[in-house]
C-alpha cells in the first residue's frame, strides 16, 4: 500500500497568524519579540516531551507558570494552530477517498497532540504520530522509522510531506520519498498525475 504522511503545521494547516500569537503574549504579559523568540528556542524540547506544559511557558516567559495559565496558554496556542488549510485538507480526503493510505507525522507537544486530535480534519487520519507522545522529533531519521513501523510499511511505500526542507531530506536518508510542500495545488500536481 502506499502512504502518504503530511506533517501538521503549515501543511494542513495554515502558519500561525500574528494575531494569536501576540494574543499569547499579551495573555502572559510579555513583550511579543521576547515572547517569540522563547517560543521558538523551546520548542523542540517541549515538541519532544523534555518539557512539561508548565516547564515549557515558564522557559518561554523566564519567570514560573502555573497549571492554570500553562493550560491557557496552551490552549490559546492550540487554537492558534487550528486554521485548517482548505486546499490541502480536501486534497488529504481524496486521497483517502481514493484507496491511498494516509498519515500525519508531527513535531507537536502531547498536550498540543490532544488538542489537534479533536480537528475533524485530524481525526479523520487513521494514523497519527506526534513527537511529544514518543519522545522524537523531525528531523531526527527515529522519528521516521517509527512511522514506518507503525504504519507496517516499508520506508519505499511512504511519501512525507512537509514544509521544511531538512525534515524533507529526513525522510530521503530514511529511504522514504518526500516532498517539500509550497501550496496544496502544487502538492496536488506532484501526488495525482
């Protein structure tokens, strides 16, 4: 069977718009520069379960949070993660319509993979791997031999999808095909000839 696996943000979903991530840092009572950059400079490890909920906003603001505003916070980011884009949602459901096995591959905290679980768009993909329920991350090649064991595929029958390149040249050294996604026409162009 062949596989196609879509990494989560900024594929099948739209980049996370300005607006709600200085609506996470004026919720936190931080300047959204610094806001940003602890972010960022956190992420993987929180992606990987390195860090806790509360571990991680407390790295990403430099003071201590507690349970309550972690959980805020962490539900203003899942929603600012949760703009569906169209194009390559309707594209993921032909391609499921039409016999293709489908997957999703994501850096996502588990909190966050709790969160997108309830997307109808997510919940309908069978298979679903998040970083932070198995303590992996892209562009790391475990993470991929993980979704191939867990799909029951050979690397040779997956085709990731994804928008950063290394996560993308990943895949390639995991024997897996890959494609760096730009628009969900161009993606549907590379998938159905």
């Amino acid at each position: 069977m062949r596989w196609i696996a879509f990494d989560y943000g900024n594929v099948l979903s739209l980049p996370q718009p300005d607006a709600d991530f200085e609506a996470m840092a004026r919720a936190a009572g931080a300047d959204p520069e610094a806001f940003r950059a602890g972010y960022w400079k956190h992420r993987l490890d929180f992606d990987r379960a390195a860090l806790t909920a509360g571990g991680y906003w407390s790295a990403v603001l430099g003071r201590a949070v507690g349970g309550g505003e972690a959980e805020r916070l962490t539900a203003m980011d899942v929603a600012s993660w949760s703009h569906p884009d169209e194009g390559t949602v309707a594209l993921l459901g032909e391609l499921a319509a039409g016999g293709a096995g489908v997957a999703l591959l994501s850096n996502a905290p588990a909190v966050m993979a709790d969160g997108l679980d309830r997307l109808p768009w997510i919940a309908a993909i069978p298979h679903r791997v998040y970083s932070g329920r198995i303590g992996l991350v892209k562009p790391d090649r475990e993470i991929y031999d993980h979704l191939a064991r867990e799909l029951g595929a050979d690397p040779a029958d997956v085709v990731f999808v994804d928008d950063r390149p290394e996560n993308v040249a990943s895949a390639l050294r995991a024997g897996m095909a890959g494609i760096r996604f730009t628009t969900a026409t161009a993606l549907r162009d590379a998938l159905i000839p």
